[in-house]
C-alpha cells in the first residue's frame, strides 16, 4: 500500500509520538518546537464550560471575512467555545467600499471590530500550519494593523526570509477555515508595485488620499497641463462589479464636489476601465450590462473591453504618475495618475501549503492529503461543508479519481473564497460566503450538520452604476434605474451589520447628500 | 551710518534689480532664478477683479489653523482676493483632537478642508522665503498629506540636505504671517523618534492605533505578565490642558469600553502624567487645578510634578514598549508602551529664517530686519497686529533698543502663536489666535486697521477631566464638575464650526455614548 521507505517512517510514528508529527509534516517547515520555547510558546488552553458545567467544545475559526465572521456571529455562544483567528481585526462591508474611498461613507462606517463579538478570544495573527492529526493550529502573531489592513498579496510567508511574528499553538475540537483568497497579479510587472487594490479599508483610504493628492498637485501652478491630463487620469483594470462601482462613485465625486473645488481642472480629468474579456459585468445579462455601458458612455466614463495591460511603470517625466503598457497600443505607453486594480483572485499561501503536504490520522494507517479542486486551487468540501481529505497519490495505489477516494477530515470544515464544493460550481462572493457561514453555524448549533447540505440561494446580484442608477438581476427579475438603486441601498442597510452601523450608514449619505462628499485628506 | 562694504552692495543694488534681491537676501539661500526657470517654475499670476471691475487686493494668508484659517474666514472676498498658502489642506478643530484619539469622535468631524472656504487660490505647500521688498513669497510644494497631517518638529527644512519639493513664486498686495508653531522637543534623546505628539490629526490617529494595537499585543497568549504592564502603561508628558485632557479621554476609553474588551488586562493598565513644574494646569486657580487632581486620584491616574524625563529609548526586552529615564529615579528606568509628548511650543523655521535676514525696503536706504520677540523668538507687531521692523543693529548707529526703532513694514500683518504684541503677553492658545484673525479681517473689510488697536477678551479656558466632569475658569466665574462638562461641550460645538460638523459632531458623541467608542483600527 506504500512504498518500504514510508512504510518504515510509519512504523517510528507509531511509538513515538513527537516524531509522528515531524514526519506528517515533512512537506512543510515542521513545528520546531524548541525554537518556540525559547521565545516564550505557551498555549492557549483555558477552559471554558456551559451552564451545565460541562466543557463546551471549542470551535476555532480561521478568518473574518463574509464566511468568517458571518459564522462566528451566528454560532451559539452557549453551546460552543468560539475562537477567531484573523490577521486583522474587523470585518469589512466589502460592497460598501468603493464608497468609503471616495469619501461618500466614514471609514469605519463600513467595519465591525471582531472584539465587538465578545467571543472566547480572538488571536490577531495569521494560521501558519495546521496539524490535523493533532487537532492544533500554529499561528504567527499579527499587531501591525497597517499591514492587516491593506489587501493581501502573495508577499506574507513568502520564502524571501520576511521577519516573522511571534508563533503560538491552539488546539481545537471543530475547525472552520475561512481565510478567503488573495489578489491576483498575474505576474504583470509592476502592479504588485504600482496599482492600488480594493479590497480592504485601508485600501479604500490610500485611494481616497491618492486621488485627491492628485488633484491637489495638478492645481498647483507650476504643474503643466500635460503633467494634468495624466496625473487626473484614473484607469481602472477589471470590469467585474467592484471596479464598475469605483469607476461609477468616482465619477459622481468628481461631478458632485471636485467640480466645484477645481473647477479648473475639470476639462483635463478622464476615468477609462480596462477588461480582457469582450465585455464587462459578465455576471448580468445582456440588456443590463448594456444599459450599464450606456450609462458610463452618457457619463463620459471610458470603457476599453479586450485591452491587455502588461505593465505599469513610474512616469519619468511627470512625478506621481503611471505609464501603463497595453499590448493593443503597441509602443505607445497610456498616461495615468493612478491605477485600481479589481481582477483576479488567488488562493491563500495557507491554503497553498496546506494542501501541499500529507498527515497521517490516528484512525488510518495511510498517508492522506487535502482533496484540491482542479481548476481553483480551492480546499474541496462535501455538500455539508465538511473538508474532504483523499490519499496522497504518491503512496495509494488505488484509483486515481480523488473523487472516489474522497474522505472526510474529522471536525473541519471549510467556507467561503477558498473552498468550493464538490460538484458545485459556485461564485467566489460575498453571498456565497454569507450563506455558507450561516448554513454551517445552525447546523453545529442544531447538531445535524450529516443531515442537511448546503443549498445555495440566488438572492441575484446589484451594481450601483453612479448618478443614483444601479442595476439588479436576480432568477426572479431584473431592475435599472433609480430603482435599482434604491434597492441596492436598502438591501446593504439590511443587511449583515450591527445596529451601530446600521444608524451611521444612512446618516454619512445623508450628509454627503447634503453637504457633498468629505474632501479632507490626512 | 553703514560701514563701506554694504554701502557698495546697496549701490549696486541700485543699478541692477536683479541683482539687489540676491543682495537683500544674502542672509539666506537665495531665490535662484534659473534653477527654478528650468524647473518650469511659473507666478501664480492671475487678476481677480470686484463688482466694480477694479482689481481687487490680494491678500495671501499663510497658514491654516486657527489664526489662518479664522482669517480667511472672515475676510471680505468681495473686497479682496483670498490666496492661503498651507502644507495642510484643512484646519483642525484642536480642542476635539483628544477626543479623535480614542474614538469618542470622527476624526473628519474635527477637520475643516480649506477647499470649502472658496478661497481664489489655495497652495499646499510651505511658505520658504518671503521677499518684503519685491512683496514676493517663494513657496515649496507639498503634495504628501501623511507628511502634512503630523506634528511638525523642526526636521523641514533642516539643512541636512533633505529633498524640497518643486517652488514657485506668490505676489502679495497684503500678507498675512499666520503660520504657527513647532512642537519643541528640548533636545531631550528620543523624544524626536519615540514620542507621540497630539497636535494635529495625524498624530491622532497614530495614538489611537498605537493604543489599541498595544492592547492586542498585550492579549497575545504568549505576552508575559511584565510585558503587559510595560505595553500598557501610557504616560504623557506635560501638565497642560492637552495632556490633562488625553490622560482624561484615555482613561474614559478604557474605563467605559476596553473594560468590555479586554477584561483580564485591566489589572495592568496605568496611566501617568509627568510634568516638570511643581503643579499641572497652570492656568487655573488653585482651587480647580486641586478639583482636578482631587479627580484624577480617585480615577487611578498618576500625576507626578517636579518629574524630569531625561530619555527615551526603545525597550529591548520587550517589543513596541519604551524605556523613559527620569532624573528623580536615578538609574531605574520606567517603562511604558506609549509616551504622549504635549509640552514646549518652538518657534516655525520660517519665523527664524525671517528674522535672521536683513532686507531693504524700496522707501528707505536702510537695512532693516524683522522685530524679534527676545523671550519667545516670536516676530513682533504693533497692537494693530502690524509687523515691526527694525533697522539691521549691524549696519545701524542708532540706540540700541530697538523699540524706539520699530518701523511698520507695510502690508505685512502677523497673527497667532507665531507673534508677540509689542509689550503685551498673551498666551500662545487657539482663543488668541481666533480673536485675533476676526479683529484684523474686520479691520482690513472696514479699512480702519490703523484707527482700533486689538484688545484680548477672556472667554476663560476650560479641560475636560473624564468621567462627564470639566473644569472651567473665567474673569467671571468658575465651574467644575457636569455642568464645567456641559459647557465645555456646548461652548466647543458653538465656535468656529462648520455646519456639517455641528451636525456631526453631537451625532458621534450620542453614538458612542450608546454603543461605546470606536474600536476598530486600520
């Protein structure tokens, strides 16, 4: 069943324990842990009991996102021990962003501190490894909220030797991993470098800085109107709903307010999203889109389908700016004051390396792994949301279909962007993960998680399209215009977010409505 | 009356202007006109004209707190054309600040854009040299808000070669020095690297990420005891109402909402106020000050008097935390996770590069230079809030004092904590400041700035203690506890807000007095 050399390495296993471990983790830096003592490892372990004094099981949770935090919310606090793990420490009202970087909503108008759950505890850091047979998870501490803050590229954990965080151990009875996906570069020159993202909070506040640092600078009287055209060129790569949105607030901040503080400036500002694929918003049927790309053309809003960005480099000769290279331009490269980069989703390095390295259960003598979907990358479940595992390739000699070999990891469970069921093809969104994270908390809650699987509900899809116009489509109808957006607006206020946010969300539109956007910058 | 060889450069200053500004400047680097010729360097030179269509007189305001910004403000823009020139786009509301940095408030409620005064012109950027002669002001570009949003310490402009942004020229009729002061570090080691100032938004919101990032670190599993009680003692320097107010704000954060959070870390947390004088609050009468510390006591907030920091350092047995040296404590030093530096003003670096240079104005045949304040270092003017210049003790024969001397230099006015009334002394405070900016714009609107000298009203000063209690002290009464409270809310929402932030700001306050503060850090 396996090859003599493992054979032998799981006949050490079986009498000493501490070796086991090394060797089920062979793929991967092992659990050093003499280095760990020595920097002061301990343990989280207190106990923590429910009204019948017994022990509550412990259910830790990886991430606060949409899957993350959604389930956390609405897993019984008395029935279960719950445990965050997040390099940061909030959840943020992702469709609500775009609008916090252009000053129409508060920052934190938008976020919901994880501590405001009152769970168990919360570990501000970063799941490094997880050793399944041993139910424990090794985390790196996090306390730098700059870098939590920001969207997370393929940098952390890199192998360039970054400086680490203090490392420590929790143990779990349940695990639900959550931890989303990164950005995606596609390796182009220059983006990692160059581009802004949208994703996060403290994305959405250097956007808001950069663009009004920009106007700032071509107001000033020594910048020459060339320098202007390209410093209030904003370009936006990826025309999925996150970048038609920031294209759409963008355009109605200019319109609304900087037309009034620059009136001069006006005529040298220009916003154009580029897309590889024919055309944008491919979630919408044809008339929507359309009415979409009508709107942006009335608007003046450029958008360039079928353009390929190669690369973005500094302006030489005009500080501040971008020149981006599109294969469709030749040699001409475009001018840009700044570059929102809203295409493409990757996996976690976590889910990376978990998925690269085999472990051995107590129960099993064979050597298994995480089943990887195919085509994403992503942690496979069952439509339970339970994880699956299938034996490593390298030591089975069984069938080489995962599918048929498919087992359940006991006690861990896998929601949102990073994992995708098996035989379902499902967006990676924030409807998705919300569902999920509910589905798998009243399951736990009710104790029947084996009987119920998982049933997605369309509740259909909404882009604001600037100008108070949005679009929404859904299995049962389509909506444009005002309307749209009024329920775009009324479905975000219902939806997900604590009382607080609920009162301070329609009270900064409000004043935005009245008194226009917030142009301070600090 | 000169001696010989400036008598030779001021006749050559008389055949050749160009060359009589190099010589009127020869204090300072000179306006090097090719350089910036080549730099695209252009006059902001445009005509703004009244109903009548005359030309309208153009005043240039640097500065934008509260004497700057009070000025613009309240100056007729139908009589005058309104040129500021700030390296900060907003004004700060300061008497809020410590409240922004615990969260009770926005940090946007407490700032005003300058955008929104409708100002002919605003340039970010700083004002680098002033030639009185020519009415000329060379201005440095600053386009980096993060840069602009801290305290500034003398570190600009230090001629250690630092990168200047691109300059270019400002033509006055009228100029207003309004630009302010440094913090003043007392050469203290580590203060400059270490220390947290709270003087403008910036700084805020760095304090306020810094505590709350402390608090997480300090609940890290692997944090030992001593090392929680090092993160999470704040000191603050300085006795004044800032730092009273900060201790106080903290010290309600904590009481009302960390205690949630963070239950098992109350037990280590302290704060401590250190001030060199013999008493804090200076301003107020025994009674009230002893009100104060009588308060402070039964909070548990430390307030040691006659202490003298000495230095700062990193601490290298426990990360993020800082080791102070005390002069009282001999060799033990104490640690804290947070120090709170509000004490020392510094004169600006413009101010001092100003009064260093000697100039020649066209009417006269003597070298003059600015009126220096001997005690302050701050530029002297008449009770009208005229600038005095004095002729160059250097080059002049007569009496030494230079009093007697004092000439008016035309159409040049100076408000705020950067000037000193001759032979009256008031206080570098925000109230000052403000009525100073409203006298001279109702005198410039009314042209009758030589005929009503400015007169100083005491509005009486007030510190908000913590815990719903205020003090406040004026020529005609006192008051301490809620209703000081009370006051102290109402007086501050009354002056010198906008109207959107009238709204806004009470709006925060009944929000975290419902929900409790804000928490979250990005």
């Amino acid at each position: 069943m396996a090859i003599p050399r493992v054979r032998s390495a799981v006949r050490v296993a079986n009498c000493l324990p501490a070796e086991r471990l090394a060797i089920s983790l062979s793929n991967t830096p092992s659990f050093d842990h003499e280095r760990h003592a020595l920097r002061g490892l301990r343990r989280a372990s207190t106990v923590s009991k429910d009204s019948n004094g017994r022990r509550k099981e412990r259910v830790v949770i990886l991430g606060s996102g949409w899957a993350g935090y959604g389930f956390a919310r609405s897993l019984d606090p008395n029935k279960f021990e719950r445990i965050m793990i997040s390099p940061r420490s909030y959840f943020v009202f992702t469709p609500l962003l775009a609008g916090t970087a252009v000053g129409t909503l508060e920052f934190r108008a938008v976020l919901e501190p994880v501590r405001r759950l009152g769970l168990d505890q919360f570990h501000q850091g970063w799941a490094d490894d997880i050793d399944f047979a041993r139910k424990t998870i090794r985390v790196e501490a996090n306390t730098s909220d700059d870098l939590a803050s920001r969207t997370r590229l393929a940098m952390k954990h890199s192998p360039d030797g970054a400086e680490k965080g203090a490392t420590f151990d929790v143990e779990y009875d349940k695990l639900v991993i959550a931890v989303g996906s990164y950005s995606q570069t596609f390796g182009i020159e220059g983006v990692r470098e160059h581009a802004n993202f949208l994703r996060d909070v403290g994305d959405a506040r250097k956007i808001r800085q950069k663009v009004l640092q920009n106007f700032e600078k071509a107001a000033l009287p020594i910048t020459t109107d060339e320098e202007r055209k390209r410093l209030l060129h904003f370009a936006i790569v990826g025309g999925g709903p996150t970048g038609i949105e920031y294209a759409a607030e963008l355009h109605d901040l200019i319109r609304d307010d900087l037309t009034k503080t620059y009136p001069n400036l006006m005529e040298f500002v220009s916003i154009t999203v580029y897309d590889v694929a024919p055309k944008v918003l491919p979630m919408f049927d044809k008339k929507l889109a359309d009415y979409a790309m009508d709107r942006f053309k009335r608007e003046g809003i450029q958008v360039k389908t079928e353009h390929h960005l190669t690369r973005i480099r500094p302006d030489e000769e005009c500080e501040g700016c971008l020149k981006l290279k599109i294969t469709e331009y030749g040699d001409e490269e475009v001018g840009a004051g700044i570059v929102v980069w809203s295409t493409g989703l990757m996996q976690n390095p976590l889910v990376q390396k978990l998925e690269s390295k085999t472990f051995k259960m107590p129960s099993s003598d064979s050597k298994m792994q995480l089943q990887k979907h195919a085509k994403t990358g992503g942690i496979v479940t069952d439509a339970n949301l339970r994880v699956h595992m299938v034996p490593n390739p390298a030591t089975s000699k069984s069938s080489p279909d995962p599918e048929s070999n498919a087992a359940l990891l006991p006690d861990v469970y896998g929601i949102g962007d990073c994992t995708v069921i098996s035989g379902v093809g499902l967006p990676a969104t924030a409807q998705v993960a919300s569902q999920q994270a509910t589905h798998l908390a009243k399951r736990l809650n009710k104790g029947d998680i084996d009987k119920k699987p998982f049933k997605f509900r369309n509740l259909g899809t909404m882009t604001y399209l600037g100008n108070w116009t949005a679009i929404h489509q859904s299995s049962a109808d389509e909506l444009k215009g005002w309307m749209a957006w009024v329920l775009w607006r009324t479905a975000y206020l219902t939806r997900s977010m604590s009382i607080r946010n609920k009162i301070t969300v329609p009270f900064y539109w409000a004043i935005s409505w009245i008194f226009g956007r917030d142009i301070s910058r600090f």
